[in-house]
C-alpha cells in the first residue's frame, strides 16, 4: 500500500498523470481489502484516507472531476464511520 501510494504521488507530481493516479487508485484497493488500524499507528495515516485525497487530485488535473468528487465523498464517509480527524 505504501509503495503505491509513494509511486502515485511521485508520479503525480512529476507529471505523469495516468501512471499516478493508476498507483493510487491501486493503493486505494488495496487499502480497502486491508482495513487494519495497525497500519494507521505504525505510519501515521490511514492509506484509505491519503489514498483517496492524492486520487481525488490526481483524477481533478485530469479533468474528471465528477470521478473526483465521488472520491471525496468515500471520504465524508470514511472519516464520519471510523471518527478520524
């Protein structure tokens, strides 16, 4: 999960879109089979909750941004379920 979200966000920022937000959108599958809350103490987040965000971006440079705001809407979701901050 967190080598895909890293590969995402490098890529995303290095301009290459489609790669980017293909590691994320990955990074956020993976995030959602692996619920665990060990992971969000060990590296300090939750991968569902960056996952989605950096998507989110990466989707809205693109131009889909109908796609974007459903991820910000699993957000919403995510966040009020589980009482993260």
């Amino acid at each position: 999960m967190e080598a895909e979200i890293i590969t995402g966000a490098l890529s995303l920022w290095l301009g290459e879109g489609e790669r980017g937000r293909g590691s994320l959108e990955h990074s956020v599958t993976l995030a959602d089979a692996h619920q665990s809350t060990a992971h969000t103490y060990l590296y300090g987040h939750d991968p569902r909750i960056v996952g989605r965000v950096l998507a989110s971006e990466a989707l809205w440079l693109q131009g889909y941004s109908d796609q974007a705001l459903r991820y910000g809407s699993d957000l919403r979701t995510i966040v009020l379920e589980d009482g993260s901050p």
